[in-house]
C-alpha cells in the first residue's frame, strides 16, 4: 500500500527473526504509520511499547498525539500530555503546541492560556504557533 507498509513489514519481520526492537526502531514504525495516514496502526503500536519494554521517548509521544488528533481524537490526545508528564517524560515544543491549539480549536480559552503560562515553568518557550493558537483562542 505505501512506504508505511513496507516499514511495518520490516518491522514484524524484525520482531519475527528474534531482533530486540530499541527505541528507535519503534519509533520508526510508529511515525511511518502515523505519516501514511494509518493512526490506528500507529497507536496500536505506540500502545504496544511498554509490553515489550520500550518506553516511548518524548518525540515517540508527540507522534502518538499527533496520531490521535488525526484521528479525531483531540481529547485522547490531550490526556496522554499529561499521561506523558506523569511518566517523567518532557513534552516536546510540538506536544506542547499541539495541546494549546486543540484547546483552541475547542474553544477552551482558559485552558489554553493555562498551558502557555505553565511552559515557562517547564522550561519551554512558547514559539509563534502556541502564542496564536491562545490569542485565536481567545477570540472565539
């Protein structure tokens, strides 16, 4: 079907010939489903991690949040933000934007500018993005 395909076709014959799968390599198949349009493959995968060990890194949960919002599923994805942040996991740039801009789109105003406040205490900046998903935010 496409080059997604193919990754999750390498990736189970991996798994198949007794290769320990890394971080990597899970996070590979995840982003190569979640970018040919196949989020539920990629959640299924993302979901699969900690059963075998791996614990998604912060650039595998962004993917996985992405995937979710894809899907339809912002509040799902929402959710797992703070999910990630309860396992010592640091949002990325993109986690954080992502989150502030489905409050936006869901019209929770209050939430998203409680996110923009809180990144500076995370240690992250808020870029161009985050700031006028809250400014749109709060003219709806």
């Amino acid at each position: 079907e496409g080059p997604w395909q193919q990754a999750l076709d390498l990736f189970a014959g991996m798994l198949l010939e007794g290769v320990l799968a890394d971080l990597i390599s899970w996070s590979a198949a995840v982003s190569a489903c979640k970018n040919g349009g196949r989020w539920q493959h990629a959640l299924t995968l993302f979901d699969g991690m900690p059963f075998r060990k791996v614990p998604p890194d912060e650039i595998c949960w962004s993917v996985a949040m992405d995937a979710w919002e894809e899907g339809g599923k912002w509040q799902q994805a929402l959710n797992q933000f703070f999910v990630m942040g309860s396992r010592k996991v640091i949002p990325t740039l993109f986690s954080w934007n992502l989150v502030v801009t489905e409050n936006e789109k869901a019209g929770q105003w209050q939430e998203a500018l409680t996110l923009v406040a809180a990144m500076p205490l995370r240690k992250t900046c808020p870029d161009t993005i985050c700031w006028s998903a809250a400014v749109s935010a709060c003219e709806r």
